[in-house]
C-alpha cells in the first residue's frame, strides 16, 4: 500500500510539472499582480495582467462591462475618458507609441479615423462571429459594440402627425425655419451628417447644411435639445433615441412634452449609428485586450445593454435590445459601411456650412 500511495503521488507531481511546462511553453502570464486568473466563458482562454481602455463610450456603461470583465477573468482594466474625436486624436498623435489598448466610441466615424491610420490589430475571428456583418465595418479591423437610432423628438402640441416630416431631408425646408434645434458640434451629430454623405454624396449633403444653417437653433448637447422642446423653444430636435428613453426612465422632467419619431423607410434620419470597440496595434497585452472586445459583444456583456439604464441598443450574439426600446428590426435603417464614415471630410463641410 505504501508503494502504491508514492507511486501514485508521484504520478501527481509529474503531472502538475508537465502543466506547469506547458502554461510556459504557451506564454500565459503570470497572475500574481491581479490575482488568480480565471477561465472567461467568453474566450475560453486563460487571461491575466492588465490593459488600458480609451472609453469615449458613457462611463457608466463601461463601467459596467469593465467590473463583470475583471470578475470573471481578473485582468486589470484602467479606463481613459475622453469624447470621440477627443481620443481618436490623441490615438493618432500617439502611434505606435500609444499606451491603449483598447478603443471604445459612442459612434463610427472616430473609429474609421484610427483605422484609417493603421492603428488597428485584426480582430480574433471569433469576435467578428458573433457580430452581424451590418453592425460592423467591412473591413473587420474593429467591431461594433452597441448601437443607437437617429429620432426627432417633437411636441405633439405643436406638430400633428400629418405634419411630420417625411424624411430629415426635409427639416431644411423653408416651412422648418426655426422650428428645430441640434447640438452641431457634438460627434453623434456628426456621426448622422458622416451617414448622409455617404448615402447620399457630397452635393447632396452640403445642401442640406446649408438648408440646416437656415432653419435650426443650436444647443450644446443632445439632451439639452430635447429639454428645449420640452421647455417650448422649439417644435422638434434630432438627437438619438436613447437620451428620450433614458429621461423617461428617471424623472422624464426634461421629455414628458415631447414624442419620439422614427423616420425609418431606409431615410438617413432612420440612420442607426455603430458604437465601436477595436483592439490597437500597440497594446501590450493584446490577449487579454482582445478577450475584453469578445466578453462586450458576447452574450454577457450585450445584456449589459439589455437589464442595463443606457438603452442603447444590443447589436450581438442574438441578445435582444431593452424591451423599452423599439425593435431594432422594426426601424427600417439604411445600410451604411461604418468603416467609409469619413469624419474629417464632415467637420469640413459642417465648418464651411458655418456650423461648426
């Protein structure tokens, strides 16, 4: 019995050796500054250490994939905020040199900028998977995350159904002058004019911004906008869905006057915009950094957006939206390849327009 009792212990040594052995032959990192790392059921590999994430996503969101992330896998995640533009730029002039490794943005085009800069890795194919091609470039040097719906919010007291407009081409009608208000210089603004240019072309999209520069009052951010309606400053703005719905589910002081309108019929005002997540060529720890873009569009981290208060729209692993929300499906949006979102050629056009 005693041989057997060595013999058997033996066997369990030189098999804790050989795994041993192989975690080094595979380079997996060592825990030890961020404890134990665990199995991810998103990437159903070993993990560990730390990445840097540049957030221009709404921190509470991000806060929220971040600490189910670091639960489960333990990796450390340090987050940058900063707006769209603000870090794409700050990506840009940091090169290869940038300490990130991981971009996330509350719309496209900021993401094409760094792609078109040749900043960003591949991502793993089984990320790309669980992303519908439509909620993606085509290019797959990133992927989206979540998305969010153009919508005119309006006081119903002041435009009756019939007078809504048909299209948000026609909001640079004459009939429009003064009625309607927009945040110009914010990125989801230029995130809808960047969706025009590309549908609809250049000539095109500098009329309308001409046509805008007419009728419409400029406020500072989307939600002031809506509050102005709210307040009678004017009929109509054009925001994103998700601040109407996300006012609604608090006081809904600054939105219990106005109705959310869905242009939908593939119109650009029915432009559903892609958030981004895209790994940098740069990173340090590109496992992990790739892992933490799986876990966000894989079905924990979409029902984040799901049970959560952003209400932004899930887009992957067959997660449905928040139940509040109208159905993704139901919004008629046009096909646009966020990878061809050029932001630079927008801010010209918007400045030319004396908007910006």
């Amino acid at each position: 019995m005693k041989i057997r009792a060595n013999a058997l212990t033996a066997i369990a040594l030189a098999a804790t050796a050989a795994l041993s052995l192989a975690a080094c032959g595979n380079g997996t990192a060592s825990s030890a500054a961020t404890g134990s790392a665990s199995t991810d059921t998103a990437t159903s590999t070993k993990v560990a250490g730390e990445i840097t994430v540049y957030n221009a996503q709404h921190d509470t969101l991000t806060k929220e994939w971040v600490d189910a992330f670091t639960k489960q896998t333990g990796v450390k995640v340090t987050v940058r905020q900063g707006s769209d533009t603000e870090l794409s730029n700050q990506i840009v002039q940091e090169g290869a040199a940038s300490p990130a490794d991981v971009f996330l943005t509350e719309n496209s085009p900021a993401m094409a900028q760094v792609e078109n800069a040749g900043l960003f890795a591949d991502i793993d194919k089984a990320t790309v998977d669980q992303v519908p091609a439509e909620y993606r470039p085509s290019t797959n040097k990133w992927t989206g995350i979540a998305a969010r719906s153009t919508v005119l919010v309006y006081d119903k007291t002041k435009i009756s159904d019939d007078k809504l407009p048909k299209s948000m081409l026609d909001l640079a009608k004459p009939e429009w002058k003064g009625r309607w208000a927009a945040s110009p210089s914010g990125a989801d603004f230029q995130a809808i004019v960047a969706a025009l240019l590309e549908q609809k072309g250049e000539a095109a999209t500098t009329e309308w911004l001409k046509g805008m520069k007419d009728n419409f009052k400029a406020y500072k951010g989307n939600s002031t906008a809506m509050k102005a309606v709210n307040a009678g400053e004017v009929d109509a703005a054009l925001i994103y869905h998700y601040y109407y719905y996300g006012d609604q589910a608090k006081t809904g002081e600054n939105s219990n006057k106005v109705t959310p309108y869905f242009f939908k019929n593939q119109d650009p005002g029915a432009f559903l915009s892609v958030s981004g997540g895209g790994v940098l060529k740069s990173s340090k720890n590109s496992a992990a950094a790739q892992a933490f873009i799986k876990f966000i569009t894989g079905k924990q981290g979409q029902e984040v957006l799901k049970n959560g208060t952003s209400y932004e729209y899930a887009i992957a692993s067959n997660v449905d939206s928040n139940a509040k929300l109208v159905p993704i499906k139901d919004l008629q949006a046009p096909a646009v390849d966020p990878a061809k979102l050029n932001s630079a050629k927008v801010t010209d056009l918007m400045t030319k327009a004396g908007l910006l």
